[in-house]
C-alpha cells in the first residue's frame, strides 16, 4: 500500500494512531481543527464589527481584517507547535511560566464562563426570535444552551466536528453569498488591501485587528488536535496547513460582511447597532432582494452565532478541566489527556450553560463586568507574551522554536493587545 493510499484512506498503525498526510491533497482531506476554530472564532461581534466598519468606511479596512487574521494565526500555530513539539497542552506551558500565570486564568476562566454563556445564547436566540417568533428570547436561549449542551455530553468530537462543518458551509453560502449578490467592485476591494485609515478612527482600526476570531477559546485549538490523535512532532507541518485554513476562512467570512456593509450602507446614514443590527438589515435585504435573501442573511447570521456557542461549550471545558488536573498535579506533567468524561470538564460545561441562564432575566452585575472586563482586556497580551516566552526557551527543541517572523508578529501582537487592554481598562474606570 502506498503512502498517498495510506493518507487517503486514514489507515491506522496498530496503536490507533493515524499517520500524518505529506501529500496536499492528502492534508486538506485531514483538516478539521481548523474548521472548529474559523466556526467558534467567527461570532456575531466579529460580524457586527465589519459591517459598522464597511458601513462607515466603505472597503478601506478590509486589510486591517485580513491582518488581524494573520495575527491570530501566529497565536494558534504557536500554540499547536508548543503541544506537537513538546508534547504538553498550553496550560502546562502557563504553569511553567509561575502560579501567578494558573491564578490568573483560573479567575478569568470562571468569569469568563459565567458572562459569556449568557452571551451566546442570548445572540444565538435574537436570530431565531426573528426568524420563529413562535417563543419569548428567553426561551430561545435556553433551547440554544441546553442543545450546546446535548451535543457535547455525546462526547463524539467527529459527530462535533462535522456538525461545525456543515455551519461552515451554511455560512459560507449565506454569508459570501450576501455579499456576492451585491456584485462588489472588485478593483474596490483589491485597494482596501492597502494599509490606510481613511477617514476611520485608529480605535477601529486597532479593533478590527484585535477582534478577527480571538478570546480564550483560540486556546482550545490543542485539544482539538489531541481529539484528532495528532501528536508528536511529525503533525506539525500538517497542523500549520490546518490552522491556515481556519484563518483563511475567518478572514473570508468578515472580510464578506465588510462588503455588505460599504456596497449596501456605505453613504446612508443608517447605522448597525448589535445584534438587532443583523435583523435591520436582514430587513432592508428583503427590499431590496426579496424574501429569500433576507433568510439568507439571517440563517448565516444565526449560523455564525451557534456554532460559536457550539465552540466554546466543547472546546473551553477542555482547559478548565487541565487547569483541575494541573492544580491536583501540583504541576507535574501527566500523560493522561483530559476527556470530555473529566468531572471538571462536565462541570464547567454545567457552568457555561446553567448559571449564566440567571443573566438573561436579571442583566449583568455591574461589579462582574468590571473584573471581566478588566481580566479579558489582559488575556490576550498574556497570551502573546506566554507564547515569547515558552517558543523561545529551552523547553522547545532549537528546530521548532520561533522563527524570525514568529517573534515580530507576536511581539507586535504585545504592543496591539496591550494598547487596546489600556483602552479598555481607561474606559471602564
């Protein structure tokens, strides 16, 4: 049997573990972690930020996008280089970093977990209502979380998996798609590749780089890889490929909103307020292109919002679970993967879904959003710093340390993420 037979086919060795694809073809039928990450990374914010942009600005951002993406790239190859190349998760590589670094994450986690559920499932619930106003938004949303919730409990990451697949499809048809009906000049688009601000503020700028995809579920991205038996250092060139994927398509899907919101608002005045933004325009979609295309753009709005959900209610217990079972291990390192079947993860999976269901009827605590927020506005200058650190040291063999362009864009990730923290934290206070 040949190689390419092999990688087609996904014949395993006799420990079940499957072997690495060298060919192209081979890799792209081996991708999916890097679904799972574009589907979680790209939510309605993430939408919502690249039509206030394309409706301000026109196509003059698009490359503030397709950078950003970029950057979240660097963060989640990194990541997926330090498990492959070491054979430790990210959260081994925080404890080693010092207790402040698990401390931190511990607090952020929980709070984190706590206001974003009520989140997702309030976003996933607006595009429904709208879509179904058969029940109440509550209602809605608690369907929305109890579903997440169904799915992962299966503890089947391929059924996982191809679920956020399909979302990818449907986004891709109904949000590309909403983009393509407009016919977009394609010279337009083309310039907005050039760096300029135009006559946009640096704060947007620096929000649409910082805003691509990126919060602490970019962290789960090594679990998912492990749930794909991918380990050792022989994955690498093949996790690159995957991770690549996931941001092309990232940057495909916002880049794609940016141009509804310049061909469609750019010059009306009219303005996209969170989520009941989408549902505006899904209005003034139905004018202009009928019934059909305001399905359209409502069903990848709402795609783009569950599969989120989906993400982060599988992906994130993974880390709560490791930060239990580092804690316990008083930091050894264990070779005992932590599973969907860990106490801890199903724990916070009941933390995602059932206390944050109290947010949707009282609104948030002011005091929770201020340490969330502060906490948040921290996580990804951590991240970036955390990543410097570990891929440049001695627990990295030399050949998978960072390279010279690694070490540029993470560190101009530092300077970007911590100057929006500051912002954050100054607006806040």
């Amino acid at each position: 049997m040949n190689a390419e037979t092999i990688e087609q086919n996904h014949v395993k060795r006799p420990t079940d573990t499957p072997v690495p694809p060298t060919t192209f073809k081979g890799k792209l039928k081996t991708v999916g972690p890097g679904f799972v990450t574009a589907a979680t990374g790209v939510g309605t914010g993430d939408l919502i930020a690249a039509l206030v942009a394309g409706a301000g600005f026109g196509m003059t951002l698009i490359w503030a996008i397709v950078l950003g993406a970029i950057f979240k790239y660097f963060f989640t190859e990194g990541m997926g280089r330090w498990q492959l190349a070491t054979g430790k998760t990210i959260l081994e590589g925080f404890r080693s970093l010092g207790k402040w670094a698990m401390g931190y994450f511990g607090v952020y986690s929980v709070l984190w977990g706590f206001s974003y559920g009520a989140a997702a499932m309030s976003t996933s619930a607006i595009m429904m209502v709208t879509m179904f106003p058969i029940m109440p938004l509550w209602a809605w949303a608690i369907i929305h979380g109890l579903a997440g919730m169904a799915l992962v409990l299966t503890g089947k990451y391929k059924l996982f998996e191809n679920v956020m697949t399909i979302m990818i499809g449907i986004m891709f048809v109904t949000v590309v798609g909403s983009a393509v009906i407009l016919v977009p000049d394609i010279g337009n688009i083309i310039g907005g590749l050039v760096p300029r601000t135009g006559d946009g503020s640096m704060l947007l700028v620096l929000g649409l780089l910082g805003g691509v995809g990126g919060t602490i579920t970019m962290a789960s991205y090594g679990y998912w890889i492990r749930e794909k038996k991918w380990e050792g250092r022989k994955w690498i060139p093949m996790m690159k490929m995957d991770s690549a994927i996931g941001y092309v398509i990232t940057a495909v899907f916002t880049v794609s909103l940016l141009v509804v919101g310049a061909e469609f608002l750019y010059g009306t005045g009219i303005k996209v307020n969170g989520e009941e933004g989408l549902v505006t325009l899904s209005n003034l979609f139905s004018e202009e292109f009928g019934t059909v295309a305001r399905w359209m753009f409502l069903i990848g709005a709402w795609s783009a919002a569950f599969s989120s959900l989906l993400g982060v209610w599988n992906g994130v217990p993974y880390l709560f679970a490791d930060f239990v079972r580092m804690i316990r291990k008083k930091g050894k390192h264990s070779d005992k993967p932590v599973s969907e079947k860990d106490p801890a993860y199903r724990a916070y999976l009941l933390w995602l879904t059932f206390p944050p269901m109290l947010l949707l009827f009282f609104g948030k605590p002011v005091a929770l959003v201020i340490i969330y927020g502060a906490l948040g506005a921290l996580f990804m200058p951590f991240l970036a710093i955390s990543l410097l650190w570990l891929l440049n040291s001695k627990r990295v063999v030399k050949d998978f340390r960072n390279g010279w362009i690694a070490n540029i864009v993470l560190t101009g990730c530092v300077v970007l993420f911590g100057y929006l923290g500051i912002i954050e934290l100054i607006d806040m206070f």
